[in-house]
C-alpha cells in the first residue's frame, strides 16, 4: 500500500511539473506571428498639390470717354462680341459749371475777335495809303487769325460738354464698342447707371469686361518650401472641381519673384498655361488643383513606408530584418525621396533582406465580434 500510495505521488508531482512545463512554454509563445517582405525595384515620384482657379490669360476692360447715364445696353453676359461691335450707348449729362465756363470762354473769345477784326480792317485802309508799315499790318492780321481760332475751339469745347464730341459726331463718344473680340464676362452696369469718364485721374467705369475663353491660364500658390523646385516648363496636370474625372494638361509659365505672406507662411504665385480640349466647355473663375512633380527617381530600391520605425531618441529610421525562425535584429538604413506609400532606401538592406511588418495586427475573430456587437445591444437596452 505504500508503494502503491508513493507512486501515486509520484505521477500527481510529474503532472504538476508536465502542466508548469506546458504553461510556461504556451505562454512564452509570439501572440502574433510577424510576416516578411522584401525589397522592391520600381519608380518614385514625388509631387506637389497646387490650389488655384481658372482664368482667362488677358481679361479686357471697356470704360467711356465721357461721363454720363448708360441709355442703351446690346449685349449681355456671354455674348461672343468682335472687336468694333457696339455694346452700349451713353447719353451725356454735362456738368452744369464745365457748361457755364465754356460759354463764358467762347462769348469772350467772340469780343476779343471782333475787336481784332475793327483793328484789322483799320490797318488794312492805312497800309493801302501807306500810312503804317507792312509789319505792322501783318501783326493786326495774325491778331485777327488767332482771335478767329480761339472761337472755334472754345465753340467746339462747348460742343463737347454739350453733346460728347465736336463737329455734331457724337456717336463716336457715345457709342461704346468692343476693342478686343471675346466673350463678355461681366456687366456690372444697368441702364441708368451713371458712369465716370476714364482719364489721368479717375479710372473711369468699367461697362464691360471682355476675355477670350480659348486662352486659358491656370493660377496658383505654392509655398516657399516648395517653389525653389519649381522651373519654367514644368508640365502639371490640373483637376477642375466644377468637372470630375477629367484633367487638363499645362504648362508652368511663370513662377513670381516675390512672395506674400499669408496666414504666417509666404506664399508665390504660380501660371501655367492650359491645354483646352473641345470637349470640355471651361468657365473663368474654376478652382482648381494642379500636381506638379518635384523629384522623381527611376529603378531604385524601395520598401513600404509602412516597414520603417523610427528611434525614440534619434528619430532616425531602421527597420527590423530577420536573422532566424520570428527573430529579427535592428538595421539601421539611410532613405531618399518618398511618395507617402514606397521610400526610397539608400543603404542598410541589401535586396535579400527580409523586413518584419512589425505593425501588423490580429484580424478580430468573428465570434468575439458578434459578442461585443450583443453586449453593446444590451448596455443600449
């Protein structure tokens, strides 16, 4: 019996121990088993995202000669006018003191005239008797000329206030023609607005706006980070947002030599010129995003960023290569251009290696799923 009871010991200890042994052994086990890849051979690019809007390249603008009330409007927004056509027809309000002083100048140019005409016809009879000399004559005679040349630029000033322009033709002022051909883009003017003469002082009021919509340009910003990458020539590839799933091809033109700072950050301004195709009818005024390509590297050695980590301390990349069965030992690797999904690696890895994924997870087992959707039914209920 007491062997009998020695040996049942025996076989509970040796249990106990093969039981510690397994725990020990299931415990120390991965939880997740870390996957491998390798290196790839392929091309990277990397680009910018450029915001901006569509334009016309030269946008024209039509302002009077003379002020007045806008009488008659022939056209409307998105009319296609050729350059002479009549756009609008303005009846001049003349200003009542500019009226009165040209009156006045022209009824005292009448009296010096008629007074130079009496002094001429005088010295014309005593040059006749030979009683003055001829200079003297000849000086009553340029008198009277200029005194008769006085009037009609002082009747033809009054004319101009009066009516728009000298001579009676003053359709040639108060008939606003295109000077470019296009389309209109703007009206920004109604019958029986009054409008502003365009001169050395005042702008004038804008009847019109004129622009070929063939000639399209695309404008942007880029920041100052990014521009001393940028050359004149550069193709970029501009996405509408008024149009989907259709891009235009353009042509960098012209990069500003000055910045302006916006919102703390300098920004420059950026043209391109667009590639129009007649399938798509473009609008002035379409924001836009252009990319354009900074850098781009064919046929080199890259892997997922997704493989790299980062040193705590340094903040330099490594990545983590397999020596054995899920053991893996620390490379320290030195990366080049990047397209926010492949790095470019320069050294550290030769093309063999086999890099740890270490920041994959477990997918969640179904079961587990369905039991925390019905507990969440339940703290809901």
């Amino acid at each position: 019996m007491k062997i009998l009871k020695y040996i049942g010991i025996a076989l509970l200890i040796c249990g106990a121990l093969f039981a510690a042994a397994y725990f020990i052994k299931t415990n120390n086990k991965s939880i997740i088993e870390f996957e491998t890849e390798t290196s790839i051979v392929t091309s990277i690019e990397r680009k910018t995202v450029v915001t901006g809007k569509v334009i016309p390249e030269d946008e024209v603008e039509i302002k009077p000669q003379i002020q007045g009330i806008i009488q008659d409007l022939f056209v409307e927004e998105g009319d296609l006018v050729e350059a002479g056509d009549l756009l609008a027809k303005i009846k001049v309000v003349p200003n009542e003191q500019s009226l009165n002083s040209a009156r006045g100048r022209l009824a005292n140019s009448k009296i010096v005239m008629k007074n130079a005409m009496v002094d001429f016809n005088r010295n014309k009879d005593l040059y006749a008797k030979g009683i003055i000399s001829k200079q003297e004559f000849e000086n009553s005679e340029l008198r009277y000329s200029q005194s008769k040349l006085d009037v009609s630029n002082a009747s033809s000033d009054l004319q101009i206030i009066r009516l728009g322009s000298a001579g009676g033709a003053a359709s040639a002022n108060t008939n606003i023609r295109a000077t470019v051909p296009g389309t209109i883009l703007e009206i920004p003017v109604e019958e029986g607005f009054q409008v502003i003469a365009s001169n050395s002082f005042n702008a004038g009021t804008t009847i019109a706006t004129i622009a070929d919509l063939n000639k399209m340009i695309f404008e942007g910003k880029v920041d100052e980070a990014e521009v001393g990458k940028l050359t004149v020539g550069m193709p970029l590839e501009v996405n509408l947002g008024a149009i989907e799933d259709q891009s235009l091809e353009a042509k960098l033109k012209f990069i500003a030599p000055k910045g302006n700072e916006e919102q703390g950050a300098v920004q420059f301004i950026i043209e391109a010129d667009l590639f129009l195709n007649d399938s798509i009818f473009i609008r002035a005024g379409y924001s836009a995003n252009a990319s354009l390509v900074l850098e781009r590297k064919d046929s080199i050695m890259a892997i997922s960023e997704s493989l790299l980590q980062f040193d705590r301390k340094t903040e330099k990349p490594y990545v983590e290569v397999s020596i054995g069965e899920q053991k893996f030992e620390r490379r320290d690797i030195k990366v080049g251009i990047s397209d926010g999904v492949n790095v470019e690696v320069i050294s550290g890895i030769t093309k063999d290696d086999l890099i740890k994924v270490w920041n994959k997870t477990e997918p969640i087992k179904k079961g587990d799923d369905e039991e925390d959707e019905s507990k969440r039914k339940r703290r809901n209920n």
